[in-house]
C-alpha cells in the first residue's frame, strides 16, 4: 500500500425501486448506415465523453460512439476501426483532466506465465500511446477486472478496476455475494500499482460485478447475473463507501422475468441518469433476454423518497431485502 485508507463499507444496503427506462436501441440499427460488416456486437464497456457513449467490445478492437438520443438513421453512429484482432476490451475510462482514455483488458498471460490485467491508453484522438500491466495476478484467467473509471486524488490520478468475482475469485467462491473489490490503481514506473483497495458493502447480493462509473462522489456497479445496479457514495477523504446505498433492479417484465441478463458496461450520463450497453446472450437465451442484447440503454435512477424501501436507505438505516 501507498498510504491510501481502506475500510470494509457498512452492510445496511437496502433495495430501491426499479431503475425506470428511457430508451434503447440495437447496436447494429444504430451502425447498419455505417458499419454493415459488423455484425456480431459482443458490447463490454461505455463511457461518456464529450456528450457521446464511446463502447468498447471484447470481440472487435473497433471503437464505436453514439448519441445519448440513440435515433437510428445517418449520423446516428461513428466507428474508430483499430488494427490487429480483438484484445478482449472489457471496461472504457476517460480522464476529463488530460483527455486521456484508458481502456481495460481482462487479463493477459506475462511473460513469467502468470496472468494479469493490462490498460491500454490512447490521447484524445483515440491515437494508441501505450499498453502497461497491471500489478495484479488473476488466479482464474477469465475471472480478472470487469470494470474500469478514473478519480483525481490530491491532485493524482487513480484508475478504479472492479474485480469480476467476489474478493477478486472465479469459481463458486467467487459467485458467494457479499464481497465486491475495486482496486485503486496509480501509474509507478511504466506499470498500473495497486495502490489500496474499496470494499463494495458486505450486504451487496451480487452474484458477479460487471461494470463501474464513478461520477462526483457517487458510485456505480452494475452485476450481469443480479440484473441491478448498486449506488453507493465514496467518501471524499478515503477509499471507502459511505453508507450502505441502494440497489435498483433492471425492469423485468409484468410476470417478473428477467429481461436485462448481459448488462456489461454502465456511465453516468447525470446525477439521475445512466447509460448501459449489454453483451451478446447465449444461444439458448430466453427471446426476452435476445431482445435487450447487443444494444445500448438510458436509465432513470428513481427519485429519493420513492416507495417504502427507497426511504430506508436514503434514511441509512436500510437492511438487505429479497
């Protein structure tokens, strides 16, 4: 550690009510004027700059933005083709102060035949800079960092990396909720060093954590498997969550179904509003889950005070209900 304070956060999180949908659309309605050639949209990532949603995937080294109105038609899209195959992108940050975007593959093997994360770094122009390792061995190759954000710090740049798996496991320890990880990351001699470590609410239920977005103070996680985001606030004079925050679930149907189940990358558009863009399903997915794949949506977060469990945890004395 580098004198950055962890604490385990509070484990009175409470259930708000559902996030509340804008509007949402297919990645390949928004690219087919642009981009017909790709088809197969495996969407891993998002992050807003400059009033765009820049995705990332994790099968394409493309690049693509769209407007938050997320209308179909000419100048709906714009893709930065990269070179070379797919590096398996799993989260995209942009750093407002330098305009630097640094964006997060999984894990990769060294050359020591361990296996660790790596950040790529590109300028404002999307132009490549550098690719360094993270200081962090992964134990399950395909259970590494899921989601990537920046935060200023004592004038410092820090890279939050939130761990797939619960304490940064794969396997069925991993899947145990109650143990959410993000790494505070600082650049140290051409490498990201682990710098300290968050620690998500012991009563967080997510089964997996698959994206994060840091805006102001506040916190957002999003779990694929659990269908919902978790808000919570970090304390301004530590790496800590204040409070227990709340989770609200992705709508799901009038028989309350799933329809939200590949959800992989969230942004702060506001303070009341989020951006998401989801995964391809399996082929033996549900029509429903088929549906919301592959595209990229805009949530309403509920207001504060709204229904019974809402109160609760704006109250801070929430308990974890299901």
């Amino acid at each position: 550690m580098t004198g950055v304070h962890t604490d385990v956060a509070p484990a009175a999180v409470a259930f708000g009510p559902p996030l509340r949908l804008l509007r949402e659309a297919p990645l390949r309605d928004l690219l087919a004027p642009i981009a017909p050639d790709l088809h197969r949209l495996e969407a891993s990532g998002v992050v807003l700059i400059d009033d765009l949603l820049w995705i990332i995937f994790d099968n394409l080294p493309h690049l693509v933005a769209v407007g938050p109105g997320l209308a179909p038609g000419p100048g709906a899209a714009t893709v930065v083709r990269g070179s070379g195959p797919a590096a398996g992108y799993e989260d995209v940050a942009h750093d407002e102060v330098s305009g630097r975007r640094f964006v997060l593959i999984e894990s990769a093997r060294t050359p020591q035949g361990r296996y660790r994360p790596q950040i790529d770094e590109y300028d404002a122009h999307w132009r490549h800079l550098a690719r360094r390792w993270v200081e962090l061995d992964v134990v399950h190759r395909n259970k590494g960092l899921e989601g990537l954000t920046c935060v200023h710090r004592g004038g410092r740049l820090h890279l939050l990396a939130l761990s797939e798996g619960n304490g940064g496991r794969g396997g069925r320890r991993g899947r145990r909720p109650g143990d959410g990880v993000v790494h505070v990351l600082v650049e140290e001699a051409g490498a990201w060093a682990v710098a300290g470590r968050i620690h998500l609410p012991a009563g967080l239920p997510f089964v997996d954590h698959s994206g994060i977005s840091v805006h102001g103070d506040r916190i957002a996680v999003v779990s694929q498997e659990s269908s919902a985001l978790w808000v919570g606030r970090l304390d301004p004079g530590s790496w800590r969550v204040a409070g227990g925050g709340r989770v609200h679930p992705f709508p799901r149907d009038r028989r309350g179904r799933l329809l939200y189940g590949t959800v992989e990358g969230v942004t702060w558009v506001d303070a009341r509003t989020v951006a998401a863009v989801s995964d391809r399903t399996k082929p033996a997915a549900q029509r429903r889950l088929r549906r919301t794949a592959e595209s990229v949506h805009l949530f309403a977060l509920p207001e504060p005070g709204d229904g019974p469990r809402a109160r609760a945890a704006d109250a801070g004395t929430g308990t974890v209900e299901g």
